[in-house]
C-alpha cells in the first residue's frame, strides 16, 4: 500500500469516520464541535483533525478546490483507515426557488472528464454515493428539522467556464446543483470500497445569477448541516459496501 504524502499522518490518527470540506475555515468551525481535538495535519494546507463526538471518533480534513486536490485527500484518507467519508461542502443551486443556506443531499454526480477519467480509463460510470448513507443524511435531516432538496449534481472541473446556457442544460439533464468535487469523492468510493455521501449547502442560486454567499454568511446553515452529518455518521455501518472494483472495471 502507498504511503500518504500529503497527509502526513499515521495509521490511528484518522477516525473511521470523516467529514471533509474544500474551505479550511469549515474545517476549523466543525473542528469546535470536536471533544478532545488534535490536529493532525497541516502540511500542504491539507488541515486534518481527530476528536470525538457523543462518544464515536470522527476526523475533519480539508480536500482543497476541485477534483485532483479531492482525489489525493480522499486516497489518502482511505489509506489511512477512512471507511466513510460525507462531503459537508457548498454548491450552486440551478433551481430558481432554491436560496442561500438551503441543504442540498446529492444522491449522484456528473462530470465531463478530467480526474475520474484517469481511473476509469475513459470509460463513464455514473458515479454515485452510499445509498444507506445518503438515506441516513436524508433521515437525519427530517429529524433535525432542516428541510432538503435531493437530486443529482453536476461536478465542474472549471469555475468561470460556464456560458450563459449552463444553467439550462444542467437542469434539463436534471440536476439541482453544481460544485466540483462530488464525482471524485463518489467513484473513489465506488472503487476502493469507502462508503461516501455529501451535504451540501446552496451559497449562490446560479439560476438567477445572485452572489455567492461568503463563509460567515453560511456559518449557521453549516453548524445545522454539521450535526445532520454527524448523527448519519454516528448511525452507519462501517462495514464495506462491497469488493473495492478493479481501476479497469467500473
């Protein structure tokens, strides 16, 4: 197995379970709800902490901006004993009622090429979360309170690329929102047997072409998405959801 060269920690030093986010500001917010917290790696920018919570032991890292810097955390992870991962990230929404703050519950991922097609050598699987995960997200969510909107995403692999049909065809193709890191982290679960699922919080309605949302202006949607997170992770089995698949067969 490779060593980790990005996230330079150890075997023991990350939690089973693990919560990921592209901001390291999120990381250090959720990092406040951890008891007993260290951090566990910085290198890189790559901010990772263990702790507890209600008893479990979870780890928080940060996976950067966009498919490759997400592939090499949530690799790393892996093979540092992460066996499930939930994305708690922002996205663009592409429904015209859908406004900032609002959770999104991504029950699968597009993407046009770029990392995954590395892995699964140009062929184009459907990349999709653990179902039992996501359902979990999904009832946690009612339980809290925080009503969601559930659907497929499309990962963009180029920020300020969209033209001014992006938000049509997205949507007519039917997914609800747009971020950069969803397919990723899904078919490396997919292929290396980790279970994965991603909260997502609305920051901008790209439909009606508002601003986006800063960090301080999410901060109590992230709080209330964190702990629908942290209940799903607290309920879910870590047994795998299968064979990991060979690179060559998606």
């Amino acid at each position: 197995m490779p060593e980790p060269q990005h996230i330079l920690a150890r075997r023991g030093d990350i939690a089973e379970r693990v919560i990921i986010s592209g901001d390291p500001a999120r990381v250090v917010q959720l990092s406040g709800l951890l008891k007993r917290r260290k951090l566990v790696n910085e290198h890189r920018g790559f901010l990772t902490y263990t702790g507890e919570y209600e008893g479990k032991e979870y780890s928080l890292a940060c996976h950067g901006v966009g498919g490759p810097s997400a592939a090499i955390v949530v690799e790393e992870l892996a093979m540092l004993g992460a066996r499930a991962i939930v994305r708690l990230g922002t996205c663009g929404g592409l429904l015209k009622p859908m406004k900032a703050g609002d959770l999104v519950v991504a029950t699968g991922a597009g993407y046009l090429g770029g990392t995954l097609d590395y892995y699964f050598r140009g062929r184009k699987p459907t990349p999709k979360p653990d179902r039992g995960l996501t359902g979990l997200i999904m009832e946690s969510a009612k339980e809290e309170g925080m009503g969601y909107y559930a659907g497929r995403v499309f990962s963009s692999d180029a920020f300020y690329a969209e033209d001014p049909g992006f938000v049509g065809r997205m949507a007519r193709r039917g997914y609800v929102a747009v971020e950069m890191e969803c397919a990723t982290l899904f078919g490396l679960g997919m292929l290396r047997g980790v279970k994965t699922a991603s909260a997502l919080l609305v920051s901008d309605n790209v439909a009606r072409a508002e601003p986006m949302s800063g960090a301080g202006a999410l901060g109590s949607s992230v709080a209330k998405a964190a702990k629908v997170v942290l209940k799903s992770l607290n309920r879910v089995s870590l047994q795998r959801p299968g064979r990991p698949r060979r690179l060559d067969t998606p």
